[in-house]
C-alpha cells in the first residue's frame, strides 16, 4: 500500500497536468444526491480497485460537481484564485508530507514561512519583532488570536477578568461571533454608521456601558465579506490604546489589498493591530487552506498557546532562532501551509501581486460605472475594494435565484444572491486577474435581457 507505482503516479499527474492547462478553469455544476449516490455506492469495499477506474469515477463524478473557485466567473462568496506556481508546489507539500509543528522537525519549513510572515507584517506596517504563524484561515486565525487577548487580559490589580467581553461591529463576520461562543466570551455589539465600524462609536458604547471594564479587545474588520467596507482603524486602535485593549483586526479577505500603494491609505491604523489575520487564499492567490496570523508581541501567543507535555519538551528551547508555529495558534500538527505562498512569491515576485490584486479592484470600480450607465440595474454602493452589490430593480428574491441557477446551468457565472440591508441583492466579488470586462457585460446583460417584473401590491 505504500509502495511506490509509477503507473499510477503518472495516470494521477497526467490529470493534474490536464487541469492545470485549462484556461479558464471549468465552472463546475451543482451536483445531485441521488446521482453522487448511484455512482460512488461501490467505491470503498474490502478489495483493491483499478485506480485508473477509480480516478475516472473522481473525474466524471466528483470534480464536476464541485463548483471551481478558480474559475474567473466565480463572483460569489470570497473566491480562490491560486496561481498555478502556488497549486503545483502545494503537491510538493502534500508528496513530501511535510510536517510543522516545530522548528525541530522543520526548520526550513518555517524559515520560509516566516519570510512571507515578515513581508506581510512589513506591509502592514507592524513592528521588526511581529510574527505569529500559518492557519487554516480567517477563522482559526480570529480565535487563536480572541484567546490571547482574553487570556492576558488584566484588571487594574493585575488580576485576570472575571467575565471578559470583547466589543465587535455589528458586521463582525459570522467567525467572529463563533469563537465568541466557543471561548464562553460575551460581546458588546457596537452599531455602525452606514455599515463601518468607527472609533467614535465605540468610544461611545464604551462610555454608555455600566460594564465596560469587562471588554478586553476590540475587533475591527478591514474588508467586510458582504461589502468589502474597511472599517476606521486608525479611528478604533486610538480607542482601544486609550482603554487598554487589545486591537485585533480580521483583514482576512481585505489583506491582500496590502499589496497596492494605491488601496493602502484605506488601511491606516492597521500598523496599531495586537493581532491580524489575512487569507493569502483569498486575495493572495494560494490554494485551500491558508491563514496567516500575525502578533505584535509573540511572546504573549506563546504564553497562552504553547502546549505543555513531556514528549514536547524536546522542541521547547531558549534558542532564539528557533520558531514554533505550534506556539502561535490552538493548533500543534500542521502543514506548513505557507510554503505555496512563500514558493509564488519568489517565483513571480511582488509586483506581479501587486498587479494582481489592483485587477481586481480594477474590475469593481469598472463594473461599477457599467451599472451605473444601465437602465434597470442600481448600485447600492460606490466599491472600496473589489466587491460590487446591485440589484435588479423590480426583482423579487425567486427571481435572485432562478437567475443565479440559470448562470450556473449556461456556464456564464457562479453568482448567488445576498442581502443587504433586509434586501434580496446580487453580488459580485472580484478577485481573478483573469476575468475580463467583456464577459462582465456578459453577465449583467442576462440581468436586462428580460422586464423586470414589478412588485405585487
């Protein structure tokens, strides 16, 4: 079973080839329970199958059905882009089997990690000694680093606070409000001014709070998933210096932007954060899963997250050179999944990021001044980054859908409704430097072709 088998390695790495020459990637489909039933009911028994039969039932059956986020029409969510250097060297990865826990096992593994980690940090303007480490993504990044700021949090005796809140925006990500719930912490949910997050409204939820002692942090979100707003930093990390909080900011879809002078002044404040996460499979092009989270000061994750027990004791020595990312997060085994990123990076270089990332801005504020030129489409708001939301005027939220179902069937788009302020919308989130304005104009026409229908009375 663990035998080398050059037939298979070369049927396995003769699809990948062929996946990665398609340009475009396939959309994908939805897929049917009943037809994934039928085909995958004999796939795991008791006898070896012929792995070109069983690469074909994966080939016919299961990657179709997963809809590609590679795809440049892929406008829903937060889509994945990887560059082919990043998803080829993720196979390197995951052939080595390479493991991450500790500097012991992986030094070179983390040096490298901790490259990217620096020039993340550099960009967003933290100091020489930040780090952190590699994460699944923005939701294992925004616990681990919620559980040092309520951990090391102190009253003004120096003891540790008894119920512990953290004060959050009312357009926290869903993450957010989970690890809440997972760390038994409760929130002082601080309202928005047209959807941002302000220094001033939290400076004033604090003082009309008989409980304020109790908040620890203070997060703030720098690209919301929804919209793509980026929230006063510098505005909130003033308020949280003045109360002693920690500031941690989920820049995991928005921390791409880092990357262009020309997005970066919307960031200011960010330089303040105690904690950051950003998602290089986000907006940085690198393939499922990566998170990366970054402290201001190290030795307080280390504090909190270092496991203790005798097999480990191994790896824990005073050596400053030596970094173990099983220090900075709730995890202890892991890939290092930074190395895609870190293996791009110096492929391509960080202009071509650059480039990249201004793409996508490119095609929001471009697609923007299209629907503003179109009759029957509304912008409901001008793009900071490279979300678009519209609607369709006179839509009603079946109408969303079957036009959403529709794009996917014609393979023109993946695009699925949201809702904005209590209302059915559509949404584009731009992130593939490989989409163009022509199929854009595609895609909203199929908005027009037909009259709205106006709604019932």
């Amino acid at each position: 079973m663990h035998r080398y088998e050059e037939a298979l390695a070369r049927t396995v790495l003769a699809h990948v080839e062929n996946r990665l020459r398609l340009d475009p990637a396939p959309l994908g489909r939805l897929g049917d329970a009943t037809e994934l039933d039928i085909a995958l009911k004999d796939a795991l028994g008791s006898e070896p199958a012929d792995a070109t039969e069983v690469l074909r039932l994966y080939a016919d059956h299961i990657e179709p059905t997963v809809v590609s986020c590679d795809s440049p029409t892929f406008l829903s969510f937060i889509p994945g882009a990887p560059t082919k250097a990043a998803a080829l060297f993720d196979m390197v990865l995951s052939a080595s089997s390479l493991h991450g826990v500790s500097w012991l096992e992986a030094a070179g593994a983390v040096a490298a990690e901790n490259q990217v980690l620096r020039l993340l940090a550099d960009l967003a303007g933290m100091p020489a000694d930040a780090g952190g480490c590699f994460v699944s993504g923005g939701s294992a990044g925004n616990l681990s680093g919620l559980l040092v700021a309520r951990d090391t949090a102190r009253t003004l005796d120096g003891a540790p606070v008894a119920r512990p809140r953290v004060a959050v925006s009312d357009q926290a990500h869903s993450s957010i409000g989970s690890t809440l719930r997972i760390m038994g912490v409760g929130a002082l949910v601080v309202p928005t001014t047209d959807h941002r997050l302000t220094g001033e409204a939290v400076r004033a939820a604090l003082a009309a709070d008989p409980d304020a002692a109790s908040v620890v942090a203070v997060v703030a979100t720098a690209g919301t998933t929804n919209a793509g707003i980026v929230d006063d930093l510098a505005g909130v990390a003033e308020v949280a210096r003045e109360h002693g909080l920690w500031f941690h900011v989920d820049a995991a879809y928005g921390g791409g932007a880092l990357f262009s002078p020309r997005l970066r002044e919307r960031f200011a404040g960010i330089e303040h954060a105690d904690s950051l996460v950003i998602d290089p499979h986000k907006w940085l092009f690198t393939p499922f899963d990566c998170g990366a989270l970054i402290y201001r000061n190290p030795a307080l994750a280390r504090t909190v997250h270092t496991q203790d027990a005798s097999y480990l004791d191994c790896i824990h020595t005073d050596a400053p050179q030596e970094w173990n990312p099983s220090d900075y997060a709730y995890h202890l085994t892991r890939r290092p999944r930074g190395l895609p990123l870190w293996f791009s990076l110096a492929v391509h270089g960080t202009d071509a990021y650059r480039e990249a990332v201004e793409a996508g801005h490119r095609l929001a504020t471009e697609t923007a001044e299209l629907i503003r030129a179109t009759d029957g489409l509304e912008l409901l708001r001008d793009p900071e980054l490279s979300v678009v939301l519209l609607r369709r005027t006179g839509w009603r939220p079946e109408d969303y859908d079957t036009w959403s179902r529709q794009l996917l069937e014609r393979q023109l788009a993946f695009v699925v409704p949201t809702v904005w302020e209590g209302e059915t919308v559509t949404r584009f989130a731009f992130l593939h430097p490989g989409l163009t304005m022509d199929t854009v104009r595609d895609i909203l026409a199929t908005m027009t072709a037909e009259p709205a229908r106006p709604h019932e009375a």
